[in-house]
C-alpha cells in the first residue's frame, strides 16, 4: 500500500534489533485517517473470505482492526492481556511472548465474543517472529474457529513469522513488507521484486 510505504519512509525509524519505530501514526499516536485507508485496504483483501469477525490483541491491533471492522461491517474482539475483574473465567487464553518488550503476556479472549460458526480475520500491526498471531491461532483453535486470513499492518518478511502463517495454511496479507532493516534502512519488498 504506497500511502503507508510512504507515510514509513517519512516517518519510521530504525531501532537497535531490527525495530521499526512508527510511534508517529501508529504505535502511540495514531492517524485515523490513514487508519481509515488501511480499512479499506484490508477489506479489498479479504473481500471473498467470508469474515463474520476480526480478532486482534491490544494495544495496537486495535485502531487497524477496527477500520477494517467498520469498511466490513463485522463486530472487532481484543484479546487483552491483563485480567481484569470483569474478565471472568469463561475466557480463552494463549501465552505470547512480546518481541519488543521481551516479556511474557497471557492473552484472554471472553468466551462470549467467538462463535463456533465464525470466520475469523486475524488482524495486528506487526508481524515479527508471529508470537502474537500464534497465540491467536491458539485461542482460536481452542475454540474451534476457522480462521480465513491474517492481515497486518506491517510485516517484517525476514522473520519468522511470514513463514509461519504461510505454512499454516492461512492467507496472509500484508500493507507494507519489508525484506531489510539492516543499515538502519527500510527496504521495501516490493523494492527487491522489482
Ligand atoms: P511477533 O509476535 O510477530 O514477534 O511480534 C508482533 C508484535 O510485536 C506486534 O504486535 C508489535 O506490537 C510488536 N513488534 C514486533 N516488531 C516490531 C517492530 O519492528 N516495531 C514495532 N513498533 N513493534 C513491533
């Protein structure tokens, strides 16, 4: 998606340990109106899947995934990552490691809010080594859902995590791909194909 290549090159930063910093318009401070072409984007992608709900984690999951909820008109669940007292314990739970806060998360999902007959769209900002879409995965499994796609924000393609969803056997979307941060340079993957 050029709007958000663009919007990156202008405004992402490269960390130490490959960390794209996007805390501008995504990750703290958040644009709606690019949020709002990102919903339509990922609506154009999974337009023949049959989605009946998005499913994503917080924080930052939740701005992308909910603009792709509004352009498809499906209702949008977070699993949440501290209990909280009005989390009881009818709740489906996954262990995620967080890539960039290096720390264990368990994340819960109120049984409530999945359906056996759903068709889930898994949606986050990043995907990196795939921990947090592995624990969705795992959530949804448990509650036995299909699941017909996975949509990012942004994925880093030299990571594990491309290669995990696409050996799942789920159809992975991504907005921008990157192939490289090394030398504190973002390359595109759609620069390399070229
Ligand atoms: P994964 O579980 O795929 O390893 O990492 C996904 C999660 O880690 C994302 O939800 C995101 O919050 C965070 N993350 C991973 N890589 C990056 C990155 O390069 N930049 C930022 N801002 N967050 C990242």
């Amino acid at each position: 998606m050029k709007l958000l290549e663009d919007r990156i090159k202008r405004d992402g930063t490269v960390l130490p340990g490959d960390v794209l910093k996007v805390d501008n318009f995504l990750n703290h401070q958040v644009d709606p109106q690019l949020m709002y072409e990102m919903g339509g984007e990922f609506k154009r992608l999974f337009e023949n899947e049959g989605v009946t709900r998005i499913l994503t984690v917080e924080s930052s999951g939740i701005a992308p995934a909910l603009m792709a909820g509004l352009k498809m008109n499906v209702p949008v669940v977070f699993a949440r990552k501290h209990r909280s007292l009005t989390l009881t314990d009818n709740l489906y739970t996954a262990r995620v490691y967080s890539y960039t806060k290096q720390v264990n998360n368990d994340i819960s999902i109120d049984k409530r809010f999945i359906d056996p007959d759903d068709k889930i769209l898994i949606i986050d900002d990043f995907l990196a080594n795939g921990q947090a879409v592995e624990g969705m995965l795992e959530i949804c499994k448990a509650a036995q859902v299909d699941v017909v796609g996975v949509g990012v924000v942004i994925e880093k393609r030299f990571q594990k995590g491309h290669q995990l969803v696409l050996d799942a056997g789920i159809h992975l979307e991504a907005l921008a791909s990157i192939a490289s941060l090394a030398n504190n340079q973002v390359t595109f993957a759609s620069d390399t194909d070229k």
